[in-house]
C-alpha cells in the first residue's frame, strides 16, 4: 500500500511503523542507494569462521539491545511501555543502549530508577539528525562468531530504513561488537532462533532469491545450482553454519485485497485489510505469531502459534481478514516437523477513522498509482452506495501476545516478559492477558507483565521488536 494514499485514508495513524520505508526524493536516488554496496573500495567478505546465531529462547538474556529514537524518550504512551521492559529485565541483564545524542540524560534515568547499575550499561550516541527507529530487531540477525567468539550484527544488502541501518557501524564504534554484512535479503523480525533449527520467513527467502536473479547482483549462482539451493547455502554460511534452516510460509500467495469495500447494517467501510500482512505469511514478521518456548522433550520442542479464531471465541468478535486457515497451515507445518505446538489467541482490530464520500474515492481509485482501490468502489456501488454516501475507512492491526521475551534456562529458570494491552477504549483486551498469563504459568514460566504496549501494536510491533538478543547465558 502506498504510504501517501494510507496517510490520506488514514491521517490518524501512528508515525515510525515497522512496516514503513525510507522515501527516497527521486528514483535516482534510490538507485544510488541500492547501488551502495557495489560501491565499496572492499569486495563483500565471505562469512565468519561457524557463525552461530543467537538463540530466541534458550538461557537467560546476558545482553540485550535497545534503541531510543528522540521520540520514544518524550512520548507518553511509548516510554512507560519501554520503562516497564528495563524494570522487569533480571539485574545483572547488560544493555547496549542506541540513542540519539541528546537524550542520554532521561534514558539514563530509566536505568538507575529500574534497579540497573551504571555499568551494567553502555551507551551508544547517535547523531539527532540521524532518523533511526525503535524497532532494534530488525536491521541485522545477531550471531557470535565460531573462531573468535565475538558478537556480530550481520547486516543484509538491503534495508529499507536508511536510519536503521547505521545502527550496527554505530555499535562497534562503541561496544566489543563487530557489525558484518550478508548478501541476503533478510530482517531480525522474520527470525526466529531454536536450539537446533532456526525459521526464517518466506517473504525474505523468496526476496533473496529474487537478489541473486537481478541485473549485477551481489554474488553468482553457480551453474546447476537452483537459487533455492544457493540460497539455502548462503544462508548457513553467513548466518548459521549448524543449524537447520526451515523457511515458514504458504506455497503460494496469500490472495488479500489492499482494500474491500463492505456494508454492516446501513453502515458502508473502506476496509484497509492487507497492513501487516505479508506476501506468504499472515503477518509480515514471523515473530508477531510465532513464540519459541524450548525443549518440550526428547528431541521435541514447544512453540506458540498465534489463532485469530480463539481470540474470536474470547471477544464474540468477527475477523473477516484474519487469515486463520494460513495461521493453521503453518501451526500444522511446525506439528509436522514433530514439534509440540500451543494455540494462542491473536486480534485482529479494527479501528474506523475518517468518513470519506464515494465519489471521492472513485476520484482517487482513477489515479494510476491508486489502482487497487477500484475493486472496493465497485463492491461499495454494488452493496448500494451512491456518490454522496459517507463512507467510513476502518484499519487494521495486530495485537498479539506472542511477541514477547523468553528465557528458557536450566540455571535460572523459566521466565516470560509479556506484553498487555487490557487499558482504555482496548479494556476487553483483559480477559486475554489474564489468559496469557494462565497459559505461560502452565508451561511452567514465572510471568514478567509488562505495561501497554498498545502504541506499539497500532505500528506494526510490539515488545519483541524493540530489542536485539546480543548475548545468552546458561
């Protein structure tokens, strides 16, 4: 969806979305980015000596990344929300923490009133001019290098937010970490990290196929060599060279309109139904519905699959884009593959915003650049609107529970650090967290609730998001 038309659709809706890109002035311009790498004086090395990536779940969290943009310091939704994860955090816990150079005081302050020592902290400034963003999992996968044992934050080719991706040359500067790149499309989000497999989303294993296959790209498929094989390849020799790779997402795509146009009673919608979803998995980060938990057993682990149906059954509530059979498909892919699969309610919420008439959405729907919006103004003509009908847009996001921090220890125990969301106009969102909570408790996890990370799931993310595991201990 392009961001200008959702922006006028939707003049509410959050700034610094997961899912936003950087805007690039002219296509020129985007070429010159694109073509950074190629620009290089130093060829692309190959991989670390047996990188190893940092697992999700397994042992406490040693070291973990956080990165505070200037706005997440001064908004009071966001930083009660990223207070209640410092609080909650073990002490002991290190942080590396990114933040735009003004700022440091009030972050500093978080710390100290959590219970953290000063050097438990290293703080890592960025210029203010600098647009990065909260969302410190996603422009890099974290692994520790086999031969050295150092960390590295391996980079992709290509990121779509400029700001973003400074964010590893920053921390070496500062830290004992080593920032590397890949040639690979990936981002944090779309990992999840077990202990003898790792899932990669197929969104960006279909797009780094699609890398190797374009004009000048960053290495050479060998011949009679697949790109899927070549891919898998270089995906175990730059991120993980023991682990096994399983890509999660449907055979084909997921057939979601960007809009329907829809009728409840005498009321007709706008629905902006496809935000957040993905090409080939319900959401476009596999950590916004699926938990990795640990070891269940013999050689059998435990994941959490998040069901848009359950969370249905809980509020008497419709979804009519939830996707629940694709939800089913991969919880049914996960069981296949001999792992203990839980079932958790996920929401899919809609918010109405503005009224906007027929007439100026059949205007709209005849600008090139707006053409998926034609299919919804015919279905609103055939439901019976006519050009002065109000019609009202209706957004759609995620809330879910399984974007949360685990920590699977044989040392330390079982811990969870959940997010709520039961506060104000989502309060029915309660009864959830309650059963969120009864749910990890019986798996036998100390649960961590943390505040209302509300805000954060109207951008696309949640607490998952916000961080980067850098270390784990036993």
């Amino acid at each position: 969806m392009a961001s200008a038309l959702f922006n006028l659709l939707v003049p509410g809706a959050p700034h610094h979305k997961r899912t936003e890109r950087e805007i690039l002035p002219t296509t020129a311009a985007e070429a010159r980015v694109r073509s950074q790498r190629f620009l290089k004086e130093i060829a692309i090395k190959p991989g670390l000596r047996n990188p190893s990536l940092i697992s999700s779940c397994m042992g406490t969290i040693k070291t973990i990344m956080l990165a505070f943009p200037q706005y997440s310091v001064t908004d009071k939704k966001l930083a009660p929300a990223y207070q209640s994860v410092i609080r909650a955090l073990r002490r002991g816990t290190k942080f590396v923490v990114v933040h735009q150079a003004s700022s440091r005081a009030p972050i500093e302050k978080w710390f100290s009133k959590g219970g953290h020592a000063k050097n438990a902290v290293v703080y890592v400034p960025i210029p203010d001019y600098v647009n990065f963003t909260d969302w410190a999992e996603d422009g890099y996968v974290a692994v520790t290098d086999g031969l050295t044992g150092n960390p590295y934050l391996i980079e992709p080719w290509e990121f779509p937010r400029g700001g973003d991706a400074l964010i590893a040359d920053v921390a070496e500067d500062h830290t004992s970490i080593r920032a590397s790149q890949a040639p690979l499309i990936f981002q944090g989000g779309n990992c999840l990290i077990g202990d003898r497999f790792w899932l990669l989303g197929k969104d960006y294993f279909a797009d780094s196929a699609e890398l190797l296959q374009k004009g000048r790209p960053p290495v050479q498929i060998p011949k009679d060599v697949s790109p899927e094989q070549f891919v898998r390849k270089l995906f175990t020799d730059y991120i993980d060279t023991k682990r096994k790779l399983i890509v999660i997402g449907t055979d084909k795509r997921i057939p979601i309109q960007e809009y329907y146009g829809t009728k409840e009673g005498k009321e007709f919608f706008l629905d902006l139904a496809a935000d957040g979803a993905g090409t080939f998995q319900p959401i476009f980060h596999i950590d916004m519905f699926i938990t990795l938990i640990g070891p269940a057993g013999r050689r059998q682990f435990e994941v959490m699959v998040g069901d848009p149906a359950l969370a249905d059954q809980r509020l008497g509530t419709q979804s009519p884009y939830a996707l629940k059979d694709v939800y089913d498909a991969i919880a049914k892919s996960l069981s296949d593959r001999g792992m203990k699969v839980h079932r958790n309610p996920l929401v899919h919420w809609p918010t109405v915003g503005r009224m906007i008439s027929l007439k100026e959405l059949g205007d709209l729907s005849t600008q090139p650049e707006n053409g998926g919006l034609l299919p919804a103004v015919k279905e609103l003509i055939q439901l019976g609107a006519q050009g002065t009908t109000d019609i009202a847009v209706r957004s759609w996001h995620h809330i879910t529970w399984n974007n949360c921090l685990v920590e699977n220890s044989a040392r330390s125990g079982k811990h969870v650090y959940l997010p709520t969301f039961g506060y104000g106009p989502y309060q029915k969102l309660a009864a959830i967290d309650r059963a969120m909570k009864s749910t990890w408790e019986k798996l036998g996890f100390e649960v961590h609730a943390l505040g209302d990370f509300n805000e954060f799931a109207a951008r696309q993310g949640v607490v998952h998001c916000i961080k980067k595991y850098i270390e784990r201990g036993d």
